[in-house]
C-alpha cells in the first residue's frame, strides 16, 4: 500500500506545477514557490494578484496568507474532491523513481531498521471563513435539528462550538461519488482550526462511508478535542472517545475532552497531565474501552488524581455504550454518575 508520508519528500514539483497549470511567480529561498492562490476556499475576494500562495517543498506544507495552510496531501483532497487515498495515488505518479544500487538498497534497509527520531509533527491551519460555506445552527434544517436533540446537544453549546450542517461530497467503496447530510464538528487546537470531522447523518449510506470522516491530516493523534476549554476549568475532566459525547456533556457543564477514538497515544497522555485538579475517565462498554482506561490509568495515577466512570450499560445493547448513549437524559447522566463514580 503506498504512503504518502513515504514519498512526500520525493515528489517532482516542477512536473506536479505542469499538472496544476501553477506558474511561480518568485521563490523565497531554495524550496518555497510562491504565486496566485487557487482560491478553493472562496475567501479571496478581488482574486489573488500579488501572489500569496506558497507551496513548501521541504515540509510537504502548502500555504496562504488569506486561506490558511495544510499538508499538499490535503491541498489535493480539496482540489479535485478527491479521499485520502485517491489524493495519495494522485500525488505519487509525481514522485522521482530513483534507480538504486544493490549497495544503497542495503544502506536504506539498514536505515529503516534503525530507531529512528520521531517525526515533528506539522499541523494544518485553516482559515475559520471556510466554515462560512455551511449552515450554522440557526439555519439546520430539521434533520440536523433532530440530530441535536437525539444528542442532547443545546443550542448555546452548538454555536460555542461553531457546529455547522453541509450536504457534502465523498466517494464510496466503488469509487462512485455520494453526496451526504452531515453536521461539521471543527476541531480548534490552540485557538487555531486543524481539522473538521463529519458525522453523516443518514443510516443508509453506502459501502465505504462510515458514521464519521475527518479532514486527511487533521492531528488526532497529537491532540485532545476540546482541550483549551478544558484547560481552564477547576475540576475534574471526563476523559471520553468522541467528540459527540464533548458536545452532550458541554450542555450538561460536564467539562470533558476526547481522543477521536479508543486509540489514546503516549503524545494525548501527555497532555492529561496539565489537569492536576484529576480527570474521570469514562470509556465506551467494549474491548477497546477498557483497553482505553487501563492505558490512562496506569500512565496519570502517578501524576493527577485519576477516577473512573463505569461503562454505560443499556439493556440489549451495552457492546460498544458510551455516556452519549444516554443522550438526551441529563437525569439518566446524573444517575449514572451518582451511581457508579468510583475512585
């Protein structure tokens, strides 16, 4: 399976420039080009004249003083509506084929076996106007409106969390374009928007669309969703899996952040520790959950206070249960926590 991370350092850009119809107009340095910005965002509005785009071929980064900045891999998602992995295949027919000797092959496998450093991890930026193409909450239609309150989201809580319904573009297991309803959740790191993920609102999609889509590089791994909120709260922090649950327990002034899964990483971990008044780990009624709070727990208690909220158990359907499986109720919530709030 080809990666991009693989072949992003390789890649040709005189000939992806040809592909692209993109002309420089100057260089700053050896390896930035800059000219007109594609404007895919629709934020420029005279067009760009002087020339503001930027694509950085040392870090793979693409760049625009008005637009905001991302990885070429997403630059390429949002230019030909393409999925992650049709962007990558698009980009690798541009990366240098490098004939090699049988001594230079033997170097790059002795590389790869090596420990190697860490890479440093570059974080999109978007512009927040690109929100502005959908609806915000006072304008959802019922569907979405449905959605909320099935959820137990409030209106305060949707619009301090710039939620946002689109009718949006993807491609299905079949490579056949679909387009879906679906509420936008952007994701703010450091007061800055890295990413977005959609929730599709229909049960009836097709082979290849799940419940969820992030933006290709948005930092899942490296951040917590609603962490600079949390961080200036006093007490305790619910630890959960989904950024949905954040927005229930947000309406019910339950501060939490999420980890966009039950893959926590040794990075989002070490974030938890910032919260020294202790965090209440609330993972989902499965394998992975408890996989999930094991992992925390054993990590923080050396650091914070660290409680656990038992799993959700709902008669018939506790595999996989969260707290937002008890959504809308605030009562069942306080219940829940009265109940099974353990040290």
């Amino acid at each position: 399976m080809i990666e991009y991370e693989d072949f992003v350092h390789d890649i040709d850009y005189e000939r992806l420039y040809d592909a692209l119809d993109f002309e420089p107009l100057r260089q700053d340095g050896d390896d930035n080009d800059i000219g007109q910005c594609f404007d895919l965002l629709g934020l420029h509005k005279n067009g760009d004249r002087t020339g503001k785009f930027v694509f950085y071929r040392e870090s793979g980064l693409v760049s625009c003083y008005v637009c905001g900045s991302c990885t070429l891999l997403s630059f390429v998602e949002s230019m030909f509506d393409y999925d992650e992995d049709q962007a990558t295949r698009w980009l690798y027919q541009f990366a240098d084929d490098v004939e090699q000797t049988d001594e230079s092959f033997l170097n790059e496998i002795d590389d790869i076996l090596k420990d190697r450093t860490p890479k440093k991890v570059i974080q999109p930026r978007f512009a927040p106007q690109i929100l502005d193409r959908y609806q915000p909450y006072n304008e959802w239609p019922e569907i979405a409106e449905v959605w909320a309150e099935n959820k137990g989201v409030s209106a305060e809580v949707a619009d301090k969390f710039k939620l946002r319904f689109g009718r949006i573009r993807t491609m299905t297991d079949a490579k056949e374009p679909w387009i879906g309803e679906a509420i936008i959740i952007p994701h703010f790191w450091r007061d800055k928007l890295v990413g977005w993920q959609q929730r599709w609102l229909s049960d009836d999609r097709p082979e290849g669309v799940g419940k969820y889509k992030s933006t290709a590089d948005i930092p899942r791994y490296d951040t917590l969703f609603n962490y600079d909120r949390a961080c200036g709260e006093d007490i305790p922090i619910f630890i959960v899996e989904s950024p949905s649950t954040v927005l229930w327990l947000a309406s019910c002034d339950v501060p939490a952040v999420a980890s966009f899964g039950a893959k926590i990483t040794p990075a989002q971990m070490r974030l938890l520790r910032r919260f020294q008044q202790g965090v209440v780990i609330a993972p989902d009624n499965d394998g992975p959950g408890r996989n999930f709070a094991t992992l925390i727990s054993e990590y923080l208690e050396p650091f914070v206070p660290v409680y656990q909220c038992d799993p959700v158990q709902i008669k018939g359907i506790n595999d996989g249960c969260d707290l937002g499986d008890l959504a809308p109720n605030m009562d069942a919530l306080s219940r829940h926590l009265d109940t099974m709030f353990r040290v």
